[in-house]
C-alpha cells in the first residue's frame, strides 16, 4: 500500500510525542435458532469485542484507562484490525469468534484487544470467553453458567436461562456491561457499550448482541446503544448484525418454523489521536485523517501503520 503525506503543519514530527489510542477488537457472531415449532430455542447474543483505551477516564470492563503511548521519531507502527466473526446456523448453531485488533512496534509493549467470544444456539452449542463473553443458548448447560470476559476489556455474558424457565437465550457481554440472561418474557439484553469520544464526537463501541426469540413470547433481547445489535425479533427472523468497525456482536437467531442465523459480529477498529503539530502525515492502509481543536485523529478501519 501506498503512505499517505498528509501534512498537517508537523512542526515537532522529529520528536517524541504521546498519543491516545483506542483498540477494539472483532465481535462475535450470534447463534442460530432451531426451528422446531413450538419448542424451538432463540440462539444466544455474541460477545462484543475486547476495547483497550487510553482517552477519558474508563476503559473496557469498567478498568481505568490507560496510560498514552509513546511514538519515536522514524518508527513504523502497525495497526491489525480484527474481524467480526460469523452468524450461527446449522447443527449446534454456534458462532464465528471475533478476532483481535492491536497496536504493536519495536520499542512500545504491544496493545492488543481479545476477540469476541462466540454465542451457543440452537442444539446447545456453547458460547465462549473473549474480550467479552458469548452467551450459552439455553439447552446448552444448566441454569446459572455465563463466559466471562477479559480483564479491562470486557464483561461476561449473561447466565444461561435454563430450559425450565424460557427457551429464549441470554444476551452476549459488552465493553461496558453485562450481558442479560433470558427469562419467561424473552431474550436477553446485549450488554452495554462504552462511550469514547476519542473522535471529538461521543462515540458507543463495543455492544454485546441480544438473545433471539423463541415461539411465544415473540420478543428478542436487543441492545440499547446503536453500536450495539439485536437478536431475531420474532419467528423466522435472522439476528442482527453487528455494525462495522465498532466491535459490536451479532444478536442471536430466532426460533422459528426453519432455522435462522445469528447476526454476524462488526470488525474493530484502531484511532489513534496526537497533537497536530507532531503529526507526521506518514501512514499505510488508508486511514481517515480529520482534526478536533488541536489534534490530528487517524482512524484505522483496515490494517495499516504509522511511521512518527
């Protein structure tokens, strides 16, 4: 790929200089819903991918931030973005885990975000620990048992309901929340995701999917921030998709009178932000390049570098 010279008035390009980053991972996909009328089973929410940042106060999983990192003057630095992973479908229904976003060079301790892990559907497929935890569909184990998430990146999942309270399942965790177990009235909510307004717009990441929906009631978990996903909202309804480049997970397939695929889970993303007069203009992978007040934010949704 070709570096962009994108010079923004790099007055102290030739020195040092700490910049704020946020790195999140892949989410996972939702798992599939077994269609067997009236005793199918929503598939459970995805976990959202792991988030990592250094801007404002809070990062994943309720931990402070973290401390800025340090460019070196004629330094590449390499930027992987994650993948979302796939929806459920099939014999288990189980989904795609999300893959691992970071941030990594010569002379700075590698940042390095877990992907999602992936949901249980439709014949008990198990969910899985990640940057934040898939749900177990509801056959899947017995009552009570969630996946956890990573340490400063992310929260579990929901419990899993239980066969003998509701064939609905649990909602996926997110960066900012646990995620909701499934109950007699329906699916489980995805679990929160953070606010970052490392942008200079304020910013959700990293939702977790909701549960889908089994026959009666006909009502999924959903997410309540719009980088968040939803599951199937009723019978013959897929789960919805993670958004892109959020982190976001896939919400989980509904029962119905065929089988219905989980959402599939968004990609992550890399922004790193830094004065603008340090700014040395020289990047791979295409980045989007805007300002806010006095800083220059690159924002990687393809992998790439940076050189300082």
């Amino acid at each position: 790929m070709f570096g962009q010279s994108l010079q923004f008035g790099a007055l102290n390009a030739g020195s040092p200089v700490e910049a704020d980053f946020l790195v999140i991972a892949g989410g996972a996909g939702g798992g599939g819903g077994l269609g067997d009328s009236p005793g199918g089973i929503g598939g459970a929410g995805g976990g959202a991918g792991g988030l990592r940042t250094s801007y404002g106060t809070t990062s994943g999983g309720g931990a402070s931030s973290e401390s800025k990192v340090t460019f070196n003057p004629g330094v590449t630095y390499t930027i992987t973005i994650g993948a979302g992973g796939g929806g459920g479908y099939g014999i288990y229904g189980t989904s795609g885990g999300g893959t691992a976003s970071s941030l990594e060079g010569p002379d700075i301790s590698t940042i390095q975000s877990t992907g999602g892990g992936r949901a249980g559907g439709r014949l008990g497929g198990l969910g899985s620990v990640g940057g934040s935890g898939g749900a177990n569909a509801t056959d899947s184990t017995s009552a009570g048992t969630s996946n956890a998430g990573t340490s400063g990146q992310g929260y579990a999942s929901g419990n899993t309901a239980g066969s003998a309270t509701t064939r609905s399942s649990s909602g996926g965790g997110g960066s900012a929340g646990v995620g909701g177990t499934a109950s007699a009235s329906g699916g489980g909510n995805g679990g929160n995701g953070l606010a970052v307004a490392i942008t200079g717009s304020s910013i959700v990441y990293a939702g977790g999917g909701g549960g889908g929906a089994t026959f009666s009631p006909q009502v999924p978990g959903t997410s309540n921030m719009a980088s968040g996903s939803a599951g199937g909202a009723a019978s013959y309804n897929n789960g919805e998709n993670g958004l892109v480049n959020t982190g976001a997970a896939g919400g989980g397939g509904s029962a119905g009178y065929g089988d219905n695929t989980g959402g599939t889970g968004g990609s992550g993303v890399v922004i790193l932000r830094m004065p603008t007069d340090s700014y040395s203009g020289t990047t791979t992978g295409s980045p989007t390049v805007t300002t806010s007040g006095n800083d220059t934010i690159i924002k990687f949704t393809g992998s790439g570098s940076y050189t300082h």
